[in-house]
C-alpha cells in the first residue's frame, strides 16, 4: 500500500495540480490584498467615502461596526464583504482567462499533413491521390485532373 501511494505521488500530473493549488492560493492573496488595498479604496472615495467592509446589516440590535455586533455574538449580514469576494473572484477569473489565451497563444498548431485523398472529376467521389482510375465510375484518370 506504501508503494501504491508513492507511484501515485511520484507521478507527473499530481505534482503539477499540487504546484497549480499553492501557486494559486499565493496568487489569492495577491489578489485580496489587490482588491481590498487598492481597487476599493478609490472606489469607496468615489461613493461618498464609504468602506465596504464596513457594510452590513445587523439581524438583531443595533451596532456600529461589524466588529462591535461579532463581539457581542449578534447575527449579521456582511453584504461589503460579498462585495469584495465578487470584485476578488471577477479579477481571479479575468487573470486566468489572459493566462490560458497567453497560452493558447503560444501552443504549437499541428502542422499540416498533405491530403491523401482528392475528388475524382467526373463523379465527385473520394479517391486516393495515387489512384489512376476513379473506383466509383472508372473514369481514367491523370494527376492533373485528380
């Protein structure tokens, strides 16, 4: 069982995933803090000063600050936090969708091979290229015609 567990470690495409989730979990921070420290601030100033983490509506009592209801163990609904977690979650996805057409970009096109087939003039059907005569109609044919 030992064994089992460390060919299933040891191969290629689980070190890649486990590489993937810690470089995106790094990246998730760099984006939270990109959100929370740069992108909301401007956009708190432009609302008439407002912080969104700040938002929210108590479901019991009356608090000033999301801090204030959490100590007391009030119930409350964080709509400035959900607001940060969708400005978070469409820069993420905006990330990842320039990374994949980057990569997209740059992956080889498979090259081309030449047609081994070709359409036989007179009946329209599929014919080897190295065939003389069509086997659809037996027309004779040239490589200029084929």
């Amino acid at each position: 069982m030992l064994k089992e567990f460390r060919e299933f470690i040891a191969r290629g495409n689980v070190i890649d995933m486990a590489v993937g989730i810690i470089i995106g979990v790094a990246f998730g921070k760099i984006v939270t803090s990109f959100v929370n420290d740069i992108i909301m601030p401007p956009i708190g100033l432009a609302l008439g000063s407002v912080d969104f983490t700040s938002l929210f509506v108590p479901l019991k009592g009356s608090y000033p600050s999301v801090a204030a209801a959490k100590a007391a163990g009030a119930p409350t609904i964080n709509y400035g936090l959900f607001i940060n977690s969708i400005l978070e979650f469409l820069i993420i996805a905006f990330a990842v969708f320039m990374l994949v057409k980057a990569v997209n970009r740059i992956k080889r096109k498979p090259e081309e091979k030449p047609a081994d087939t070709a359409e036989c003039a007179y009946c329209c059907s599929k014919i080897p290229i190295k065939a003389t005569r069509c086997p659809a109609c037996t027309s004779q044919l040239n490589p200029a015609t084929s």
